[in-house]
C-alpha cells in the first residue's frame, strides 16, 4: 500500500521550492537535462531505499515526488514568466 502523505508533502514543498528558486545565471534547462536530472533523482531515491515503516516500494517515494515536484515548478515558473 502507497502512504500518500510523503509523496503529497514531498511534491508541495518540491513544488513551492521550483517556483521559489532564482534563476542568478545564463543556464538554461533544456528538456534532456530535466530527463537527466529526472534519472539521477530516480538513482537516488532507489538507493535510499524506503522510510522506516514504509515497505510499499523500493524507493524513496517523497524524494522521488519532491524532485517531480522542484521540476514542475521550476516549468510552470518559467512558463509564467514568459507570459508576462
């Protein structure tokens, strides 16, 4: 069984960081890196393995879903900020 309250929790304050974090340099994210990013988040959180008490998958289910969510916020800030 899934415990929803780590991934939820995880993705909002993955979330609220994405659209909080400024952008101080000329780097721009491309789609690739994001999969790359998105890769290296998955390797993490396989190998850190679930929370005490939390045998519903393999992994890390809360890093895996604040990474999800650093990404989509970093996406839809840039999104808005196109706009404007």
């Amino acid at each position: 069984m899934l415990y929803l309250g780590p991934v939820i929790f995880g993705f909002l304050i993955g979330f609220v960081v994405g659209i909080r974090v400024r952008n101080t340099s000329s780097i721009n994210l491309t789609i690739g890196s994001y999969v790359i990013i998105f890769l290296v988040a998955l390797i993490i959180a396989w190998q850190s393995g679930p929370y005490p008490f939390f045998n519903d998958v393999p992994i890390s289910t809360s890093f895996l879903s604040a990474a999800i969510g650093l990404i989509v916020g970093n996406v839809i800030k840039k999104i808005i900020s196109k706009t404007q």
